[in-house]
C-alpha cells in the first residue's frame, strides 16, 4: 500500500494516521493489484459520492440534467455567457499557465500548442484492465512495485457507489457491474504541483503533469495535495523484465520517489496516442488535443453529455467520462 501520508477523512483508524518509517516499507511485496488504498481513495472522493449516490449512470448523461447532475458537473454546464455553443472556449479559457517553466527533462519538449485531454466511456469499458497492463509495460512500473499508475473501479448496474466499488475484483466483464477506472487527472491547477516544496513537479504548457526523479526528494507533499491519489511512491527498486523494458522511459530513477500518470509523454508528444487508449479492446478511451476542433475528445466534448471526478474542487482536470 503505497498511499501513505495522506489526510483522512474523520473515522480514520490509528493505523490510517500513524506514521510510516521511510525505511519500512509498508508492504513492499504486496502483490502487484491495485495498492491504491481504495477506503481513502473512497473517503477522498466521498463528496462527489455522496452527491451522486442517488443516481445511477444512465442518470448522469441523460437528456434532462437533473439536481444531483448538475452538482457533479457537466461538459456543457456552467460556462459563460456567450460561449456556450462552444464548450471547448470555455475549458481553454480556465487553462492557466501554472507550472514552472524552465524545466528539463530526459523528455522532448511539448512540439506545438497542443493542450491534451482524456475521455473515457464508462457504458464501453468492459473493466478488462487491458489499459492497466498496457501503460504498466510501457512506462516501466516496477513488476515487484505494488502499484499501478491506472485503477478500474467495479461497481453494481445502477449503482455509483463508491464505498462498495472494488478495485480488487479479479475478472471484468461482468453484465451486473460498471467499471470506472482512474488515474491522474492531469489538472490545469494541479495541487500537487502547489504541493511540491522543491520544484520537482510541474504542468507543461500542452497540460502533461511531469515529475522530475533526479529532483523528487520523496517528502510524498505531492501525494498528500493530489485529491484525486494518483500519486504512488516507489519503495523498491523497481525491477522490469529486461527485455520488457521501454528504453524511453525512466527506470532506474524511479526507485525512492514519487510516480504517476504520464498521459504517456514519450508517445504522445511523438505523435502517437498512450498505451492505455492503444491497449483498450473496446474503444472506451480517447485522447487528443482541445486545440484541434476535430480530434476525437473536442468532438465528445462539444456534443455529448461529460463529467468529471472531484470537478467542485475547481483542479481543472482533464479527463472527463462519458456513458
Ligand atoms: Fe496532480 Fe493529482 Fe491532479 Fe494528477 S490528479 S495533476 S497528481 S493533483
Ligand atoms: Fe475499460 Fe478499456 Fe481499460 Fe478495459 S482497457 S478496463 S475496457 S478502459
């Protein structure tokens, strides 16, 4: 369990709130399913939870908004005067420049002015977990690590609710479940970047959140500021079959520091989509560039019904879901 160090919500147990040794790993040979800690993940998203707990997904896209879909938030509620034939204005208008420019990495540069964006369609995603292992074997995540940068969430047909959904069930597919499944956010005010006491993270002006390793000093602020905990710390040494590993991507860097979600930067920003959307078997997921009126996520956007995780807290982020 590598979500340590986090805030928790009132109910929290002593072992919720005690502080862990750095050099004791909580449970560095957990097996390699989902270590998000699904009960704090759960309390972190108990707002939206309970907003929405009443409801059922049909709910949530169908025609008339109701209240409970409106306090979620929508793709096409809430913007200003004026723009409201044109969503997309609205969600590059809140896209603020908030990262420390300057940074380098062992990654190109974003080439254009691409802002890159996510929608994933929960009524598609089968929860096969096919996006899981794709983006573990190309951004090299330590097999013996007890993390993986995406969960699905499995929930019951007509049900939202997250304090019984189940990120450990062992096969998807099945007709009487819903999957969710979540990662980071890639938020246009990123809190985890607020978070970071030494510069290590940053947002990139086409909207990729990136970690620094060699800056990363493993205080794990980020992983206490992300609302949405899809930051994982890195106890081990992270080990990848050698001829599995992605020569594109950190590796050995990764050991004793915080990692996350990418949007895939080593593809995305060489033309190609992430291995998440590359490995889903049903197309339940599609990413691309607001800017770009006919990539696949403005079209979703501008005329189907979308949601967002956590979207009250105001973080901006940029992976809306669709059903
Ligand atoms: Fe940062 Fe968390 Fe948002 Fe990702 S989801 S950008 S880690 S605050
Ligand atoms: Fe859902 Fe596609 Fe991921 Fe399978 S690969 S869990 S269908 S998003």
């Amino acid at each position: 369990m590598s979500q340590d160090s986090r805030p928790v919500a009132s109910g929290a147990t002593p072992e919720d709130i005690a502080p862990r040794s750095v050099t004791s790993p909580p449970d560095a040979t957990a097996p390699e399913s989902p270590t998000l800690s699904r009960r704090r993940f759960l309390q972190g998203l108990g707002a939206t939870a309970g907003i929405i707990a009443a409801g059922t997904i049909p709910a949530l896209v169908s025609a008339s908004a109701s209240a409970e879909e409106t306090a979620v938030g929508t793709a096409a509620e809430g913007f200003a005067p004026g723009v409201e034939e044109n969503p997309l204005a609205e969600i590059l208008h809140e896209d603020q420049p908030v990262n420390y420019p300057g940074h380098t990495t062992s990654y190109a540069p974003p080439p254009g002015k691409e802002k890159w964006a996510m929608v994933i369609d929960v009524k598609a995603c089968v929860g096969c977990r096919k996006c899981v292992y794709g983006c573990m074997k190309e951004n090299n995540i330590g097999r013996n690590s007890g993390f993986t940068y995406i969960q699905v969430l499995e929930m019951d047909q007509g049900s939202i609710d997250l304090e019984t959904s189940n990120v450990n069930y062992v096969e998807g597919g099945r007709p009487d479940k819903w999957y969710l499944p979540v990662q980071c956010m890639h938020c246009m005010k990123p809190t985890c970047v607020y978070g970071c006491p030494v510069k290590a993270t940053w947002r990139d002006p086409d909207g990729i959140v990136l970690i620094d390793y060699n800056k990363c000093i493993a205080c794990r602020n980020c992983m206490v500021t992300c609302p949405y905990y899809a930051r994982h710390f890195n106890w081990v040494e992270p080990e990848v079959p050698k001829n599995e590993i992605n020569p594109d991507v950190p590796l050995e860097e990764k050991a004793g520091v915080v990692e996350k979600c990418t949007f895939c930067v080593q593809r995305t920003r060489n033309g190609k989509t992430t291995a998440c959307v590359e490995a889903c078997p049903v197309g339940a997921r599609k990413f691309g560039d607001l800017n770009d009126p006919n990539s696949d996520v403005s079209v979703i956007l501008r005329t189907r019904r979308a949601f967002r995780l956590k979207e009250e807290l105001g973080s901006g982020p940029v992976i809306w879901y669709v059903g």
